[in-house]
C-alpha cells in the first residue's frame, strides 16, 4: 500500500524512465519535422499558384482590351523597385496603366476605352515576392505578345527548381530546368 512515507522515500524519476520519455520525444521529432517541412513547401506553392492566378486573370484582361499581352523578350523580374517604392518592369508599368508605353491615355482599346486602365493595383504586384526566396521577384516574358511565362525559382534538397505557369496551362509546372519565354 502506498503511504506517505513512500512517497517521501521516492526522490525523482529513474535512469530508464527518463531515457523512454526522451525516447519518446526524439521518435514524435522525427516524425514532426519533416511534415512540417513538407507542408510549408506545399504552403509556398499555394502562394506561388494564386499570385500567378491573379495575374493571368490581369493578363487575360489585358489582351482582350488591347489585342497582345505586354512584350518583355526576356524572363526578367517584375514588381518593385530595389529601393521598394515603385515599379519599373514593363509588365507592371502596363498592367497598373502608369508608365506604360501601350496602356496609355493616349490609346484606346479594342472596345474604345481610353487607355490608362489599371487592371491590378500596384501595391498587389509589390507584394507579390517569391516566397522561397523572399529577396527576389517572380519573373514574367513574352516574347511576342501572344503568349506569356511567369516562373518561380527555388531550391530542394540543393537542387534549382522552377515553378511556372503559362497563358495556355492553369496548373503549375514543376521542373529542373528554367522555362523559355514564348
């Protein structure tokens, strides 16, 4: 029968009590961790898929209005500026409709509207930082203006992946290799 003075007589855990919880713990990490990771990469994608969603619906809009989606030959970065104020890239000065060379005021559209037709927010296109690597844009090309590229890059396991998406695809597109600008 357990009594008082047992329960003084106990002073703590044992060598092998304490080695099974810790057992225990390190076996629960093991498992843990790399869900945790995995599910913080599919988290990334996610982002990576809805900003691209929100900008082909901005793309989309655009071609219908002027006839060609913004010309940029080269896969180049998009958004903010590196001091963070403003935007500079074409696809963002034609889609804000401020500095844009085709989306102006002095234009109008297929459908007679005056140009200068912000079909995104300038501050959305400056949130709008690749998630795997925070310092860095997505980047956008167009070689023609008939089709368009947005791509994404990151590394796994120390190997350069790239995420992108074109006007002709809704998916995202996982590969090894950094996609050509149509």
């Amino acid at each position: 029968m357990w009594t008082i003075s047992n329960a003084r007589n106990r002073k703590g855990f044992t060598l092998i009590e304490l080695m099974i919880v810790i057992a225990i713990i390190i076996i629960l990490a093991a498992i843990a961790i790399p869900n945790y990771l995995k599910m913080t990469e599919r988290a990334k994608k996610s982002r990576v898929a809805s900003d691209f969603e929100t900008l082909a619906t901005a793309l989309e809009a655009y071609r219908t209005d002027w006839g060609s989606y913004p010309v940029q030959t080269s896969l180049a970065p998009f958004g903010k500026n590196t001091d963070g104020t403003s935007i500079t890239s074409t696809l963002a000065k034609e889609l804000t409709g401020v500095n844009a060379s085709t989306n102006t005021s002095s234009n109008t559209t297929a459908t007679g509207e005056a140009g200068g037709i912000e079909y995104i927010k300038a501050k959305t296109i400056q949130s709008m930082v690749d998630p795997f690597i925070p310092t860095e844009d997505y980047k956008y090309g167009s070689a023609d203006g008939t089709a368009w590229v947005l791509s994404c890059h990151y590394k796994t396991a120390g190997t350069d992946h790239y995420l992108w998406r074109t006007d002709s695809t809704t998916q995202l597109t996982d590969s090894t290799s950094e996609p050509s600008v149509p």
